[in-house]
C-alpha cells in the first residue's frame, strides 16, 4: 500500500532521529560522559518504525528490551526526556531511576524498557489482556531479540497468546547475535516456524526494508485489532555496533560489519526507494537530516546541564498510596 | 485530600470513649505531635496528638460527647490550600457512600461493577453485638475474593486449575460460577508466563489475583515477582505501578518432600516494593487478602495448606484489615512468642503448656511481614523482656534472623535472654515422617526454647 507523503516523512524523522541518538550516544559514552551500559539500536530503526508507524499513543503498548532507545523514540517518548534518563538527570523520563535499560513511559503506552532478556512478552502480552477486558481495541506488541526467542517466557507468552486469543504481534528482531554468541550457534530451528507450531500465522521480512517491515506489520495489527489474534514476525535485522558501545566485536569479521552498514543500511535504503520514485526528494530529506542533529546537541547540551535526582528522591516511588 | 480524625482505640479493648475537652479550635493551624484533645476512657483520660499538620476544618464531636464509638471522625484536618467548601463537598461523597453501603445487598449485575479506589481503615474493633460465622480458612479466602471481585470490576482471578476445578486446594469454588471465564481465567502450566502477564495486565490498568498453585512453584516466576512488579515503580520514576496480589500456599504442608514445602516468607520480605502477608486464623486471612487486592502495590500474599481446613470465627460484618499490624493472640508477662502463619497456633499450644508449668507467655501474630509491625514487636519485648521467634523457613537470613537483629538494635536493653531462634531445620525437607517431624517446628521446641530465655529447667 502507497504510503502518503506525511507517512513518509515521519517515517524518515523517527528512523533518522533514533539513528542520530544512538550515534551520539556512541560518542558521548567513548568521551566517557555517559554512565552504564549502552546497547545502541543503529542497523535495525525500520523495524521499530515500521511496527510503531501502526500503533496509536493511547491505546496500543509495546514492551521493549534492553536495546530500547529505538523502540521508545518510534512509539513517541520525548527524546530530550530520553536522554536526560541516560545521563541520570532529575529530567529523565523516570527522573534518574531508571536509566538505558528501563526507560517507561507509560502515558505513551511504552511498558519499559526490560534488562531481563525475555522480560517483557508477558508484560506485554499483560497490556494486551486488559486491552481485550476492557475493550480499547488496543494491540500490544512486544519486540524480541533472536537471544531472547530461547528464553521460556517467550515460549510460554507465545502459547498464552494464542490459548486467550490476545491482540498481539511479536515482534522478533533477529540481529544474528545473542549478545556475542551467533543465532547460527545458539537459535536451533527458525523462529517464525515457532509460530506455526503454535497455530498462529508468521512471516519473515527483511528489516533493512521499512516498507517490507511497514506492510507485514500493518497486516499483523490489523488482524490483532479485529479480534483475529495474535501473529509473529520474523525480521532480519542488521546490528551496526556491538553488544554494548565499546564492545570490540571480535566475534564479528570486517567483511561483515562494512557489509552491514554499506549494504543493509535502512535509512539509505529508504532515502534510495523514495527519491528514485520521486516520492520525496533529496534536499528534504537533508534537512530533516540537519533538523535532527540539532535536536541531539540541544538533548545533550540540556541533559548535561540539567540537575541530578535530589538525595530526599532515594526513598520516593517505592510503595504506591492508598488513594 | 483533608484528613479525618478517628475516635483513637487507647486499649485492645476500648469500644467508646469522651472527648473530654479540645485543645484547639477551629481554624488553628496544627503540626503533628501537637496535643489537640484530652480523650477520657473509663480506665485513664489521655492527650490525643496530631499526626499530620494542617488547619482544623471541623470539630465534629464537641467538646464533652461520652461515648463516642472507636473509629468514628471527631475532627477534620485541612492540608494547605484547602478550603471549608471542599470538606462539605467531601462530607456530602461520604454521606453518600454511607448511604449506599448501608443499603441491602443488591443481586449481582450482568455489568462489572466500577473500578474504586482503595482506603483501608485501622483494625476494625468488633463490639460486643457483633455476630460470628464459623469459616474455614479456604472459604474465608474465598469470600474475601467474591467480595472484592464484588465490589471492583477490575479484580480477575487468573492461575492453573482455578476455574473449572475450582482451584487445587478448592479456594476458588464458586467463582467461575458468579464472574465467569473473563474474570476466572485458566491459565496453562506456565507460573513465569502468566506471574508476567499479571503483571503485565496491573501495568496497564486491571487488577489481577494471581494463584500460584503452591508459592513452590513460583520460583519459576520470581523473576516477574521481583524484577517486574516489585522495582518497576521505583525504575519508572513513579509511572507504572502494579496493583496485582499473588497467591496461594506457602510452607510445608504434609509429606510431600523438599520440593513442596518450603517457606518463602524471608525470600520475598526482602525486596522492597512488595507487602508480604501470612496470616494465620480465617478472620485476619479475609481481612487482610481483601486489604491487599485493595492495595496498589504488589502484595505477595502466603496462605497455609494445613491451615485451610482450620474454622474459626469470621466476622459477618463487612471488614478489611490494615496491612503492616501484628496482632497480640494471647496477653503474657514473662516471654513472647513471635511468630506467623501456621506456627501461631504452634505458639498458642506451647503457651498452653508454658502456663501450666507457671510461665505467662504473650503470643504475637505478625500477620504482615514486610512491612513489619516494629512498635508491637520491640512493646512485647519490653513487657516481658524475653523473646522467642518462630518460623518455618530456615532460619540463615530468614524471618526470624530479621526479628532478632531488630529486637537487638531497638530493644536491647529490655532484654533479660538473648533472643532465641527456632525455625525449619538446615536441610531440605526429607520425606520420612519421622525426619519430616523432627525438621519442623513443633510445641516442645518453642516450649524448651521459652524456659532456656526464662532459665527454667
């Protein structure tokens, strides 16, 4: 289906925007401004944009997983809160509890970020149970990695799915690496198969294709929304960095890494589709690409000026109050 | 929100008191721990105190009223920025919500009843008019989720066996029957996949009772326990919070080897973010799970195999008890014996015996161990200024270790006797009756445990 114009362009905005925070996350955290582990989402912005394109603010939720930045800017948490998060800043979005790997913003139907590999399919699959009881016509879709495909939470989430028929869509991401171990050695099988077992349809896209990622995902939810259960989809995603920033990816050849930035680019491959069908041209898309760099030298500039949690916060947030 | 003040309970036993004369008018300005009234029971006249700081909005019981029930609002507290015209629009909800808690029951609806908010107020004291009904445990339970589920349309029940069968241990009998399968719902054998969905399903709005079909089984899930439930408040800044209970029986039951009876109590009274409750008599386990599922925060909430079958008497009236208050089963003087869940009525034998041999033992429920009732527990001490603490977990860095280190550090000088442990025995449950009985908790231990911290033979 031929996306608009405005689709396009804010399709480009959040895959250039997320691709442009990690990379400056990636500087940032060698300077040594920058605290913790980052896991930097670079390589697979289609996927994340391509499911979130679909998924309403209010009513539609996504559980996330340790490389989350992405996920989180494609569903519409405010970057300049994101970053204020990972530099630990009373502004974050869970001001300074959470960090990189629990970034939550519920309000925009963000579940979290989740540390704990497999941590978030039943979390999601939750969302998706109460979108069903309550009837919001909400779909919830959780994004899992190829390490987390093995965990039993995902195995369980998957039959639980299809036993209370939920409005879901998982959504695999399989980058071709468990943390440093390759899914040819530690992922038996095929994952979208999984889902056939289960009884429910899957497909398998090519994730440095947004428009290949943006149809399947529109005929996943689609189906959720309208009561038609839950589905998989499988997408081939290309990591440009390590495990974490700074992780020196011995595990990797050089023939792979430049052959994953040169040739399975999505945002190169998205610039190539849209100007060669004239769909939008260059010189836009460039200033969008201007407009985004200036978004993240103003999130960090304000991130490193912003204040740290105040001490008396330590204790606050722990325990809920009665109302 | 303005704050009520309650007719204060000045004895286990009071039911009226006199407002014998206010301190303040209104209008003043309090802080708390101002004396605001001279409160006069037929055993002592004692200062009531501010426990929070605001402007009086209300005297609502003059000056000199006798017999003013327990519990009753004598006075209202504005916050700042409050008005009188808020207390009269908040005076008239209450009326109304009086009104209609007074009326009669209605039948059940084919609509969910609304999603309310939660207040629980202090230990309900039950006058002498109050009647009882003899309940099992199991039923008490029972009762306590069809009354919320009830009153909440949000509450859902969710675990292996709890619908058609009725639930393992036969808690939820009669439940699919009233709310049906949207809100009884059969989970597959999947303890970490659904303990997450619960979760899952409090994050994004609903109101989950998770039974696990023994909390042996949770350890599959704990990691959602903790991980999700638990810290995800605190990770997301405030944001998310999940008001979800989890359920079902803790400890060793009866032959059934290690792998089916082990206490988690000390395991999950660890983790800040969770309530932790094992009561032991039916009345405290209906009050206290209707407290929780009312509570909105993740409750880990350890009910007792061999205490389901146990009746005693349950109050008819509608009740919820607080969460975080012991409760004093028996009045002592020379020792307490601290304890909860089953091992209360391990104390309550013991204490028996103790007396006849001349030793006055108090007996202490915990019912709430996190969070833990640190007054009652360093009060008994002082009164008897011996302790004996008992559990059924294993005792390295469980719940009694917690009791005798707070003991220590809050209590120490009262004491006369080192505090004395007695817990499951360091090993995992062995599955011959004999062994089996020699590693759990019984009378004779906490009785010769109660004369070695009273040096009797």
């Amino acid at each position: 289906m031929q996306l608009s114009r405005e689709e396009l362009l804010s399709a480009y905005t959040r895959m250039r925007t997320i691709r442009e925070f990690e990379e400056r996350l990636n500087v940032e955290f060698q300077k040594g401004t920058v605290p913790g582990f980052i896991h930097l989402y670079s390589g697979q912005e289609g996927i994340a944009v391509g499911i979130c394109e679909h998924l309403d603010e209010d009513r539609d939720y996504i559980g996330s997983t340790h490389r989350g930045h992405g996920h989180c800017i494609a569903k519409g948490v405010d970057v300049k809160g994101m970053m204020a998060e990972i530099y630990a800043k009373s502004t974050g979005v869970c001001g300074g509890k959470g960090g990189s790997m629990h970034i939550a913003d519920l309000d925009k139907g963000m579940l979290g970020a989740n540390a704990i590999v497999g941590g978030a399919p039943p979390l999601a699959l939750g969302a998706a149970l109460t979108a069903k009881t309550l009837k919001t016509g909400g779909v919830s879709v959780p994004f899992i990695g190829d390490g987390a495909a093995n965990q039993g939470t995902v195995a369980e989430a998957m039959n639980m799915a299809c036993v209370l028929n939920l409005p879901m869509v998982f959504m695999f991401e399989n980058n071709g690496y468990a943390e440093f171990t390759a899914a040819s050695y530690a992922t038996a099988g095929s994952i979208e198969a999984r889902a056939k077992a289960y009884g429910m349809p899957g497909t398998t896209v090519a994730g440095d294709d947004f428009f290949a990622v943006h149809e399947a995902a529109r005929e996943a939810i689609d189906r959720a929304r309208n009561g038609g259960g839950p589905s998989v989809i499988e997408a081939t995603a290309y990591r440009f960095h390590g495990h974490f920033s700074g992780d020196p990816q011995v595990y990797r050849s050089a023939e792979e890494l430049k052959s994953v930035r040169e040739d399975h680019d999505v945002l190169n491959n998205f610039r190539d589709r849209v100007t060669e069908a004239a769909l939008l041209d260059q010189q836009e898309l460039d200033a969008i690409d201007a407009e985004v760099l200036t978004l993240m030298d103003e999130a960090v500039a304000e991130a490193m000026a912003a204040p740290d949690p105040m001490p008396e916060d330590l204790f606050t947030d722990v325990y809920n109050t009665y109302q | 929100m303005s704050i009520s003040i309650l007719m204060p309970a000045l004895s286990p036993t009071m039911e009226v008191g006199t407002v014998a004369k206010w301190l303040v008018k209104e209008g003043d300005t309090v802080r708390a721990g101002d004396l605001i009234a001279e409160i006069e029971t037929d055993k002592a006249t004692m200062e009531l105190e501010a426990v929070d700081e605001g402007t009086v909005g209300r005297l609502v019981v003059e000056g000199g009223t006798e017999n003013v029930p327990v519990n009753q609002v004598i006075a209202i507290l504005l916050e700042d920025g409050e008005d009188a015209a808020a207390l009269m629009a908040e005076a008239s909800v209450e009326a109304s919500t009086t009104a209609e808690t007074a009326a009669p029951a209605a039948p059940v609806e084919a609509t969910a009843p609304q999603p309310v908010a939660a207040s629980i107020p202090d230990d309900p004291e039950f006058g002498p008019d109050a009647t009882y009904t003899e309940l099992t445990v199991r039923e008490a339970l029972r009762d306590a989720m069809a009354e919320e589920m009830r009153r909440d349309g949000d509450v859902f029940l969710m675990g292996e066996e709890v619908a058609q069968y009725q639930g393992a241990y036969k808690v939820s009998q009669g439940l699919l029957d009233e709310f049906g399968p949207k809100r009884v719902i059969d989970t597959p054998i999947t303890e970490h996949g659904f303990a997450g969905l619960s979760t899952g399903a409090a994050f994004a709005g609903l109101k989950p009772i998770v039974e696990f079909m023994t909390f042996n089984f949770a350890m599959q899930a704990i990691d959602h326990i903790i991980n999700s439930a638990a810290k995800t408040r605190y990770m997301s800044g405030g944001q998310v919070t999940a008001p979800i209970v989890f359920r079902g029986p803790n400890g060793p039951a009866a032959r059934v080897g290690a792998q089916h009876s082990q206490c988690y109590a000390g395991w999950y009274a660890q983790v800040p973010g969770l309530k932790v409750i094992a009561p032991y008599s039916a009345a405290d386990a209906k009050g206290l799970l209707k407290a929780a599922i009312r509570d909105p925060n993740p409750v880990v909430f350890l009910e007792h195999e061999l205490l389901y079958g146990h009746k005693f008497d349950v109050p008819e009236e509608d009740y919820v008890l607080p969460i975080g208050k012991a409760k004093t089963l028996r009045e002592g003087t020379d020792v307490s014996l601290i304890s909860f869940a089953y091992t209360v009525g391990t104390a309550l034998e013991a204490a028996d015996q103790l007396a006849q041999e001349g030793i006055s033992a108090e007996v202490i429920d915990l019912r709430t161990i996190r969070p833990l009732d640190t007054q009652a527990i360093i009060d008994t001490v002082k009164k008897t200024n011996r302790a004996v603490v008992v559990e059924q977990g294993w005792a390295t860095c469980g719940v009694t270790a917690e009791l005798s280190a707070l003991i220590m550090e809050e209590a120490f000088d009262w004491l006369d006797a080192p505090v004395k442990r007695i817990a499951g025995a360091d090993i995992p449950m062995p599955y011959a009756a004999n062994l089996e009985q020699l590693a759990t908790v019984q009378v004779a231990d906490i009785v010769r445990a109660a004369k070695d911290v009273c040096y009797r033979e």
